[in-house]
C-alpha cells in the first residue's frame, strides 16, 4: 500500500495529474516551470511510493483513491 500523504503539495499535485495522463510537458506549461524540475518531481514521487514508473503510479492512485477514473483534468 502506498502512503500518498509521504509527498509534498507540489509532488500531491504533480502525482494527480500524472496519473490522469498528463505528461511532464503538459504540467510543466501548466505550472509555468521546466520539463526537467517536474521530472524531478515524478521521480521523488516514484522513488516515496516505492513505484517503478508512471503506469504503475496511474494504477495503485486509482486502486487507492487518491484520483478516480470520472475525474477529469481542469484546463488552467
């Protein structure tokens, strides 16, 4: 079981939008910050869940509800 409350509010956020499908590009522009800083964060936030990549992340945030399939990503 993966402790999602281990993560930072940038990493909480950054790990939500990831496991809806957003790539690094896509949160980067969203949050007006570079590629490389918010594949920083991914890879803390793999590293804290003990998770290998970014479908297992998708996968164990939906089994544990920390997102839903019915959510939907906001456009700003």
């Amino acid at each position: 079981m993966s402790d999602f409350t281990l993560l930072t509010p940038r990493e909480t956020e950054v790990a939500k939008l990831l496991a809806l499908g957003l790539s690094c590009r896509e949160i980067a522009d969203r949050f007006g910050r570079d590629v490389k800083t918010i594949d920083t964060h991914r890879l803390f936030v793999l590293r804290k869940l003990g998770l290998a990549n970014t479908a297992q992340l998708a996968r164990v945030a939906i089994r544990e509800g920390f997102v839903s399939m019915h959510d939907e990503v906001d456009d700003g």
